[in-house]
C-alpha cells in the first residue's frame, strides 16, 4: 500500500507531531510527520545491498543511494549529473527525497536501483515549511540566526500548527518540549522580527481552503506579484535575461520565460482606461507600465525620479530598470496577472567555476546555460548562488 504524505491531509488549524530533517533557515525547513518513523525505517531496510541500476541513470529519476551525511542507504532524486570528460566518469548530486538535503558528487557505486516490483511505493515522505511570524531583521536571515535557530530545532520531535499554505510549502507555528512558540522566542532574544506583515503576493494558492486570513497578522490592500521558489539544488535551463558579470546577474528558466513573454498582450487588453491617481504612485508600489514599444511590463516602483511625471522601475521579469512617465504607469485589476509568478531569478556566479567550465566572466541578454541552485537567496534582495554550465551539458 502506498505511504507518504498528501498535503491536503495538513489542514490549516490542524496541528501535527513532526521530526526535522535538514534546515536551511526559518523560511526554508524540512519536516516529516511523525507518524511515518516506522514506515521510514521498514522503507529502508529494504534498501540494503542494491546493485547499481543496469540503465544510465537520468536527470530527474528517483533511485537509492548511500548517503554519506546519513551513513545509510536513503532514497534520492538526481538534480545533475555531473561528467568527467577526459575519463567519462559520472557522479551525481542527488535530494534526499524523506530528509530534505542535497548531497553532491555521489559516485555511480554509491547509487542503487529501485526495483518497482519488491519496493513499497511511496512520494517523498518530507514537507517543506516555514515559521509563521518569524521574518529577518534585514533582507534575509543571517549565519547566526540560522545557527541559533538550528540549536533550538534540534530536539526528538516538535509540534506544528498550520497556519496557511505557500505553494507546497506549509507555513507554522513551531512548538518543543521546552518552548512554547519558537517564533516568539526568537524575537524575545533580538534574533528576528515577530508580526511583521506577511505579503499577499507571496500566497501562491488562491483556493479558499489554503488560506486562513484571521491567522496573518497584516495584509496589505494593495496585492503584490510573488517570487517563484525554487527548491534546492534544482538544475534548469536558463537564459540571461540583464546583468553584465557573473556576480551579479538575472536569469529565467528559458521556457517560463517564454510563457511569461507571451502574457504582455494579455496584459495590455487587461489594463484600465483610467490613469492612476499620481499621489498613488510610490516606491514599493506593484503595478503594469509600458516600457518597450507600447507592450506591458509587470513592475514595482523603486523610486520617483520626477515628482508627478516620472519614476524609475524595476522590470520583474527582466531585472532591469527603466525610467517611465506617470501616465504609462497603471494598477492591476485581475488576479490572473498577480498569480503568475516572477520568472526572473537574482544570481552570482563564482568566477573560477564559470571560467572552468569555458564561460565568459562577461553576460548579456539572450546567453543560455545550464543554471545549478547552490544556496538559495530571497527574492531580489539576496542573490542566489550558482554554478553554471554551457547549455545541454547534463
């Protein structure tokens, strides 16, 4: 009988036993319920002296394999492969499918087959969360922080309360047998911000059962265009899309890209007669302009350059800026528009790694490469760290 875990089995207002798996800061974290340990282990123990799959393994397939950081057999997705070309040697970075880890370099005698016959079926038994009312005091989370908030993880078990929904991540309230509210605590100690607002953008499923609006402590009126997440350790194909060096660069998945390139006219026939009030256009606001050729971009106002005539705007599917006049500047008034989500993602490279790999330090516009997700950031305010490779190279 298939095990694992259906999301629409964590009701918001439900609460649950869980054991952490790996942590990558308040607003990125892996858990498993609880109830699932044995399943886990049985799983497991079944996954002892596998041969190596007989077939290539492939981007993307779910296999066993011997993890170092466990010091056991778990299973794994391959998120790149890796080949030496001098001795067509493979290796491979794989995510812990029931941990929530990237290991990285696995040897192919490290990798075992699943046999679909023998095995008992499952999905990932991990659910990727974040801490409800816990935000950094800055633009993201320092080393510290995450140290601290790590130590005060590191128990059997915890408890959550689900609060809201993110995509496929569950937003909670932390509770251990020693503290009451993990959120709380780390705001009593000056490590983060308890109640800062939480932005309607970032609610990417608008069904109303994912939701519980008396759960959020502030919404702002004005709705907000979102970030998409990327998980960790995620390989895509990617095109430049602004930025002129490795270290600071924007990039999008070429076919989400060429999605959301499809949507300015979608955009345009979308948008309001009427022009926005002036007083209404402010730093931070999220709206629509014309920018290039009469065609709509999606925007957020970085700042006014000329009061009542113009402001400087960030492109949020390009990264770039431009300046454009008040009256190109309009509202957006249809929730299709605010829930596709911003395909430009904020990156840097190491130049050592690019230049390796036969890579110009120097970008522009329309260069495509393979695009690997190091460590992530947080939206355009914390880059992304990448390594890069020449396209169709995995």
């Amino acid at each position: 009988m298939a095990c694992g875990i259906n999301l629409d089995e964590f009701k918001i207002g439900t609460a649950h036993r869980a054991v952490v798996g790996h942590i990558n800061d308040p607003h990125s974290f892996y858990i498993r319920p609880y109830k699932l340990s044995g399943f886990l282990e049985d799983l497991e123990n079944q996954s002892h002296h596998r041969d190596p799959p007989k077939d290539s393994v492939t981007y993307g397939q779910v296999i066993l394999f011997r993890s170092q950081k466990l010091k056991k057999m778990a299973r794994g997705k391959i998120c790149y492969i890796h080949t030496d070309r001098r001795t067509m040697s493979v290796c491979y970075d794989i995510f812990a499918i029931d941990y929530g880890h990237v290991e990285k370099a696995v040897p192919l005698s490290n990798v075992g087959k699943i046999d679909p016959l023998s095995e008992i079926p499952s999905p990932p038994l991990t659910i990727h969360c974040r801490v409800s009312h816990c935000e950094p005091k800055g633009s993201y989370f320092t080393e510290e922080v995450i140290d601290h908030f790590k130590f005060f993880m590191a128990t059997e078990h915890i408890g959550i309360s689900i609060n809201a929904r993110i995509q496929d991540k569950l937003l909670v309230d932390i509770q251990t047998p020693d503290i009451h509210d993990l959120a709380t605590l780390m705001s009593d100690l000056n490590y983060t911000v308890l109640w800062k607002p939480i932005q309607l953008n970032q609610m990417a499923d608008s069904s109303p059962n994912s939701l519980d609006f008396s759960s959020l402590s502030l919404a702002i009126k004005s709705p907000q265009f979102r970030h998409k997440l990327l998980p960790p350790g995620i390989t895509f194909h990617g095109i430049v899309l602004s930025g002129e060096c490795v270290l600071d660069f924007y990039v999008a998945d070429k076919n989400e890209f060429k999605n959301i390139m499809c949507l300015s006219e979608h955009y345009k026939k979308e948008m309001p007669d009427k022009l926005l009030e002036y007083d209404k256009i402010i730093p931070g606001l999220h709206c629509v302009a014309s920018v290039f050729n009469d065609s709509f971009e999606r925007v957020v106002v970085k700042e006014v350059s000329q009061p009542n005539q113009k402001a400087i705007v960030q492109l949020l599917d390009w990264g770039s800026f431009a300046e454009v006049s008040f009256s190109n500047i309009r509202l957006v008034t249809n929730e299709f528009t605010y829930n596709q989500p911003i395909v430009a993602h904020y990156c840097e490279a190491d130049p050592e790694q690019v230049r390796e790999n036969n890579i110009p330090d120097f970008l522009h516009h329309g260069l495509e490469y393979t695009i690997q997700v190091l460590d992530l950031g947080h939206g355009f305010e914390k880059r992304h760290k990448v390594n890069m490779y020449p396209a169709f190279c995995y």
